[in-house]
C-alpha cells in the first residue's frame, strides 16, 4: 500500500497535468479513484484525532495512577488486587479488539485503528511487568529484579505467540536479556527460585528454542537477528564459565568460542525447520532468515579476527588460570562433553552443516559452495591455532601473523565477491577491513610520527580513489546493453 505522502503529491502533480493538457479528465478522475485523492483530508484528520486521543488517554492514565498512588495505602488489599486485574485485562481486551476486529471504515482510518489496538497490546504487556511488581508488594513476597525480568520477559513470549506481535517479540527478548544479564553474579544467591536457575544454565537452549520459532511465526528477520544474538551471547557466557571450571582445557573452550557461533550462523538453512508436510508436498520453501545469518556469521568472524590480530592477547598464552572456587553458571559437576548447552549447539552445527552439504539424489554431488569451503578452512585454521597456543605451546608470533593474514584474506575476499556481484556492503566491508587493519599495525607498533602521517595520508588517498573507481565500475555494470544494429542496416 502506497504512502499517504505519495498520494498527495501525485494529487499535486495530477493538477498540474491536467491543467497542461497531459491527461484528460477522465485519465484525472481513474487517478483519483484508484489512490483515493477525496479520502486524504480524513486520513489526516483521522490522524489527528488519534493522536488527540492517545494524549488524553496517557493524561487520564497518569491522572488515575496519581489518585491511587496517593490513597495507596488506604485501599484494602481485596481492591488493589481487583483493580489491577480490571486494568490489565481491560487494556488487553480492548487492544485485540481493535487489533483484530476493524470496524467497517476507510483503509487508513482502519490502519490506525489497527495501530492503536497494537499500541494498548503493548502498553498491556508492560502492564503485566508493573502488576506483578505491585502484587509482590502487596502480599510481601519481595524478590530480585532480574527475577522479576525473566518471569516478565516468559509472560510476553506467550503474548508474543498468541497475537504473532513483532513488538511483543521485541520487547521480550530485551526483557529475558535484561533478566539473564543482571542474574549472572547472583544465581546461586540465597533465596532464587530453583526453575529460574536452570534457565540461566540453559539461557542459549531456552533463547533458540522460544524465539527463533517465534520469528517464523511472526515474520520477522528483527526478531531473529536478536534471537541470534541471545543465543550466542548467553553461549559465549557459559563457555567463559567452562573455563574456569576446566582450567585445563582453554585451548578447547577457545577454539570453540571462536568457531562455533560462526559455523552455526553460516550453516543456517530454513529449509531444516519447514513444516514436515511442507517438505513432503515438495512445496516452495522460501530461506527469508538464511541472508540474515550468513552477514551475522561475517560480522562475527571478521570482529574476531580483528581482535585476535592484537599480538597481546597472545601473551600471556599457555598460562593455565586458576579454577573458580565456585562456578556460577556451570557449577553442576558435569564432565566438559555432557554440558546441554554445548551438545545441543554442536550437535545442531553438525546437523545444518550436513544438511547443508548433502549429495543431491539426482547428481550425487556435494552442494557446498566454494564460499563454504573457504569458510571451513577459515574456521579450522582458527581452531587448530587456539588449540595448538593454549594446549601445546604458546606460538605468540605466529598466532599474530596467522590472524593478520587471515584479516587480510578476509578483506580481500570481501573485496572480490563486492566487485563480482556488484554489491556496495561487501566492497565497502572489504574497504574498512583492510583500513582497519593498516591504520591498527601503524598504531600498535613503535612507529614515528612521521611514518603514522604517510599511513594516515595515503589510505585516505586510497579510499577516496578506490571509491571513485568503484562508483564509475557500478555504472558500468549497471548500464543496459544496446543490441547491435550495424548488421541489420548492412543487411538491408
């Protein structure tokens, strides 16, 4: 559907064609009756009118909670308890029903009803946050704000799944974030709810499975960007655990760390979790979150090879540290291999990546692409450095050398498949990786100023030529080929 702005200046602009003769008046009224000219003016004025109403709304709101906080604690705990129930389910309940049940108005007074009913859902959703708070208070069961966060944060997903609300999705996703991030230092404090500890042992489980299907269910490429994040993030956190737990194994931990998230975000494929009778009935299966995966998976190897190519994170390699008196996340006794989280990320990168590179029935070839390859001896090369540095011997030099090449490599890769398919992001990524790593190496390293300012100068000079060079190469490609009329006017 198109923008009201768009109309109203092709409303502009069909006057001033028909007064210039290049439309008739019957072309001007079929413009007029396809975009809707004559309902403009009440789409503004419905808009208005929402907005009027939606700043009433909040003063009458704030307004009312003043009054009850005011005579808070001379309401009876029967009336609160009743009050805040009547208001929840009450904004819930008129938000599905002018969510889901549009009146029979215009398209765009329908659209803002629409939007209002998905405003109140969410002010219900933070409603369900500041009731639960409230009934704490009133029966005196005080607890900890993370607590409070994750239970808040499970009370959306279940929103989120019932009315397939990206917003619902959104706001519970920072909600169990928030929860997992202020939780970590107080897990096994006195008084926590065992259920609560188990899902921040399992946070990277719990995240993929709550809301990677809630991002197919809605639709949602944020949704699944952020479900990527929770997942990873949370994993990286329980592998940090792991090492401290197992002091002996950090070589291990850190090819894992380094590895596997860029495996499991390249390996992704959408047609492994399509509906069973959807592959049975040979069905089109779109891939809509493979090209969010795939750049996540590129933006996390090129940050870690970047911070890697710093020659004092390798330092201090083949110190063993100490192992934590109590681990927090991963204080359960479970030998290295049996911890869920780690099976169950490992053993879906496995089975994406043979799904992934399965022999087609008809040919019996390998699917993997060359780019695939590249990655898998990317990633290896990664893992046998780690392994080799802070299991064998500590190798400063040549792990420093090995990640500035594979820097460079990865830049230049960029550059390569920018160039060949014409994309900007790619070129431009390739641009800065390689600048980056230039300008990091000067700075690094005990060089004269004079040495740093013809660095600075000449990849300044080189962006701006490479830059112009490459617009002009855009161009060019993108130029239409002109059939060659030479012969035909010999010819004839």
């Amino acid at each position: 559907m198109v923008s009201d702005k768009f109309r109203r200046q092709l409303r502009q602009e069909a006057v001033g064609w028909l007064a210039n003769g290049v439309i008739d008046q019957a072309q001007h009224q079929r413009l007029s009756e396809l975009y809707e000219f004559d309902r403009l003016d009440t789409a503004a004025r419905d808009r208005f009118i929402v907005i009027l109403v939606g700043l009433g709304s909040i003063l009458l709101g704030l307004g009312i909670i003043t009054f009850v906080a005011a005579n808070w604690q001379a309401i009876p705990r029967e009336l609160k308890v009743a009050m805040l129930l009547v208001l929840f389910v009450g904004i819930n309940a008129l938000g599905f029903y002018l969510w889901k049940q549009p009146l029979s108005l215009s398209p765009g007074r329908e659209q803002a009803q629409q939007r209002v009913g998905q405003g109140l859902l969410l002010l219900g959703a933070l409603i369900l946050g500041a009731n639960m708070a409230l009934m704490g208070q009133i029966f005196h069961h005080s607890g900890s704000a993370y607590a409070l966060c994750l239970i808040w944060g499970l009370g959306v997903v279940a929103m989120a799944y019932s009315l397939r609300l990206v917003s619902l999705g959104i706001l519970a996703i920072l909600l169990m974030g928030i929860g997992y991030w202020l939780g970590i230092q107080e897990l096994f404090s006195v008084g926590v709810l065992p259920a609560l500890g188990l899902v921040m042992q399992n946070m990277p489980i719990i995240a993929g499975v709550l809301f990677v299907p809630l991002a197919y269910r809605c639709r949602s490429g944020v949704l699944f960007g952020l479900a990527a994040i929770a997942v990873i993030s949370s994993f990286l956190v329980i592998l940090m655990d792991l090492s401290w737990l197992f002091p002996n194994a950090q070589g291990a931990m850190g090819a894992i760390a380094f590895t596997l998230p860029a495996a499991l975000l390249w390996s992704y494929d959408d047609a492994i979790w399509q509906r069973p009778w959807q592959r049975l009935a040979s069905l089109p299966r779109p891939k809509p979150f493979r090209a969010i995966a795939q750049p996540m998976a590129l933006i996390y190897l090129s940050g870690l090879v970047y911070l890697m190519s710093y020659h004092f994170w390798w330092t201090e390699g083949g110190n063993q540290a100490a192992a934590s008196p109590q681990s927090q996340l991963t204080g359960n006794g479970l030998p290295l291999l049996l911890n869920p989280n780690l099976l169950f990320l490992i053993g879906l990168t496995l089975v994406q990546w043979f799904y992934r590179g399965k022999p087609e029935q008809r040919t019996n070839y390998w699917r993997l692409t060359q780019n695939d390859g590249v990655m898998l001896v990317f990633l290896l090369v990664i893992a046998c450095i780690s392994l080799w540095h802070w299991n064998v011997s500590p190798i400063m030099a040549i792990a420093t050398l090995a990640f500035n090449l594979l820097l460079f490599l990865l830049a230049a890769g960029c550059l390569r498949e920018g160039l060949a398919e014409g994309q900007r992001r790619l070129f431009w990524s390739g641009i800065v990786l390689l600048t980056l790593q230039v300008l990091s190496r000067t700075l690094e390293y005990n060089t004269g100023l004079l040495l740093k300012s013809l660095v600075f100068l000449l990849c300044g000079v080189a962006v701006i030529l490479v830059g112009l060079w490459f617009e002009r190469h855009m161009r060019v490609l993108k130029r239409p080929i002109l059939p060659d009329t030479s012969s035909s006017e010999q010819a004839s």
